[in-house]
C-alpha cells in the first residue's frame, strides 16, 4: 500500500475570548470567528494538533525517504464562511498538553492547553515575547497567547462552493522532526493572519467576517478523526511473461480476499482480468481458465461501505497496482483503516485510451486486534 494514515496523539482547540478553557476531548476543532463580548474585534478560535514521534517514525519506515505526507481534516459543520479565505498551518514552537476539559462543561477545565497556558496544571503561560528569530506568537489585548509558531507555514485557500475539508501538504514539517531539526511539537492551524479587508491589522480578528468552521477531532465517533496521510510509490514490475488484457469487455476477481482481517495485517491482493468473450480457437481446454495482467496505468481505491467515503482514493502514484509474473497486485495495510467498519475495493483501468471503474462488490472488514 502506496498509503498509509496515522491519527492524533493529541488535538484541542483554544479560544481567544476564553483564554483559561481547555476542550481537549470535544469531538469537535473549531476555527471559528464569532461576536465578542470582551473585544472590540471577533473572538476566534485556533486548533492545536500533535502526531506521535513513534508513528511518524513508523510510518517513514514504510513509506522510505520518498514519500508526501498531508494533514487531513474532514469537515463537521460550516456556516456563514467568506466567499474567499485561507487557513495557514506552521509548527507549534512549545510543548503542550491537550488536557481533558469540554466547552460546555461547567465551571470550565482548565487542565490543559488554553489560549493563555500550554500545560496541564495552566502554570506555564505561552511564550510571546523574547521568541527566538524565525518564531513568532500573537499578542491582542487582552487575549494574550494563542500559541506559538515557527513563521514557515503551508496554507489553503477555501471557497464558499468549494471542499470545506483541510488537506495541505505538511511533508517539509514533517523531514524537520524526524530530521531533528525542530521538535515535534505538533502543528497550529489558524484564520490568516494576513491585513483584514480594511487594509489593516489581522483578517483573524476582522469583525467583518462571522462564520462557523468545525471539523471532527480525534474524540469523533465517527469514521471522520484527522490524521496524516503518508503517500509512496510501492509499485513493482516484474512481467516475466505475463500477458496483458486489451479487450474493454473484462471480468475482474480479487484473490487472497478472506472478508475478514485485523488492524494488524498486511495483505496482499492478487487482481485478476480475463476477457468476457474470449476469441474463439482451437485449444485442448477452456479459454476462461486463463488471466491476465491489468494495463500499467490501473489502480486501486477503498471506499467506506457504510457513508460511500473513499477512505483511500485513486492516486495516479501513491495506488497504481503493481505487477508480477503471476498478476496485477496491490498490498493494503490494515491499520491505516478505521476497525470494525465494512470497506469495498474499487479498480480503475486505462484501457485502450478509455478509462474504466470496475465495482463487483469486493467487501471486506477490518477488527480491532485484541491484545
């Protein structure tokens, strides 16, 4: 498998109007702008984010030093977003703790990262002043805090008809950890802080622009947590002498599908073409005995069978099916894949210059391995 997904170790939202309140478990980041009590401007929201040094590591020694990694989170809720904006990502510059509080919990937790503290027991406030070159914080009175952040950052630009989920290609982040050249402290996703439409100060804090913007967190009981997307190359050659289809009209099979695997395996699966309607001539046994090999340009997606997600989607790279003297073949690991959920293997084949989705029902189901 060309992809492979790890989920958070940690992820809490931080607001500005709230400056003590963790929300560590809240199935829901929010980054969000709404009327403020206490301010002049907007109240905003920013999402703080961590993946473990160990899956990183882990998931490096599969993927090797080619890969692309992206931070992906899946949208919840959007309401009243600008036309036009842009959410930057930069890595954090402290530790933090994510804590164990919720927003709505009354009197509010405070055990963990807030807008104004990044610890567990709130002694420690965010540095924002005296920062090393290269690192930068906010600073908007009275909301002091908010984090802090190494200034190189990757940004993506929504737009009200467009995905309102986040994907942003995070692999130059992730060569500093695993290269030591920062620490892993996770990642900060934010409002631009570019001039407002007024021309001056922040659009984050502009009180021009209201609007929700939630995504699901690493607490979702949904099949929707974040995480980040590793993507290689694994695709092998090796034909031998292996003849490959040309006919449009094929049959497609999936082997060593035994419809149940555990979140701890690594599969191979063999795929299988052979003609609907061979052309007739003269042998000693049937001609429907006989497969054959996928064009080169054929890949693989997998597809939530439950809400029809593709959960790993076709990349010309990252899924292309490999191919050796025996079939076209794809390797799939399993823990990349949320347990206890139905999935569907998807095909698509460039065929004599036409493109071609085979879907005959490959089910399979991933358990949770029980230790």
């Amino acid at each position: 498998m060309g992809v492979y997904k790890i989920f958070p170790s940690q992820d809490t939202t931080i607001y500005s109007e709230y400056n003590t309140l963790n929300a560590g478990l809240d199935s829901i980041l929010d980054l969000s702008k709404n009327e403020s009590n206490l301010y002049a401007s907007s109240s905003v929201s920013r999402v703080l984010i961590k993946f473990d040094n160990t899956d990183i590591a882990d998931a490096v020694s599969k993927s090797g030093t080619n890969f692309t990694a992206s931070l992906k989170l899946y949208n919840a809720n959007v309401d009243g977003i600008p036309t036009n904006f842009n959410i930057e990502v930069h890595p954090i510059y402290q530790s933090w703790d994510m804590g164990t509080g919720r927003f709505s919990n009354i009197p509010i937790t405070t055990d963990g990262a807030s807008w104004e503290y990044r610890n567990s027991n709130q002694t420690s406030a965010w540095s924002i002043t005296g920062l090393p070159t290269g690192i930068t914080s906010s600073f908007y009175t009275p909301a002091n805090g908010g984090a802090n952040w190494y200034t190189a950052s990757v940004t993506q630009s929504f737009n009200f008809f467009s995905t309102k989920d986040i994907d942003v290609d995070v692999t130059r982040f992730v060569g500093w950890w695993t290269g030591s050249v920062i620490s892993n402290n996770g990642l900060i996703i934010m409002n631009s802080t570019s001039a407002s439409v007024t021309g001056t100060g922040s659009f984050e804090f502009d009180p021009n622009y209201q609007y929700t913007f939630n995504f699901f967190s690493r607490d979702t009981n949904t099949i929707y947590p974040p995480c980040l997307e590793f993507k290689w190359d694994d695709s092998t050659f090796s034909t031998g002498s292996s003849v490959f289809i040309t006919d449009e009209q094929i049959n497609i099979a999936v082997s060593n599908n035994k419809n149940i695997f555990y979140d701890n395996e690594y599969v191979k699966f063999r795929v299988y073409a052979r003609e609907k309607y061979p052309q007739r001539i003269y042998a000693t046994s049937t001609l429907y005995k006989y497969n054959k090999c996928l064009p080169v340009a054929s890949y693989y997606s997998i597809i939530d069978l439950n809400t029809n997600l593709k959960v790993v989607d076709f990349d010309n790279v990252a899924t292309r099916l490999s191919i050796d003297a025996t079939s076209s073949f794809f390797r799939l690991y399993m823990n990349g894949l949320e347990p206890d959920r139905y999935y569907k293997i998807q095909i698509k084949s460039i065929i004599d210059g036409g493109t071609y989705i085979f879907d005959d029902d490959y089910y399979f189901k991933v358990l949770q391995t029980v230790e």
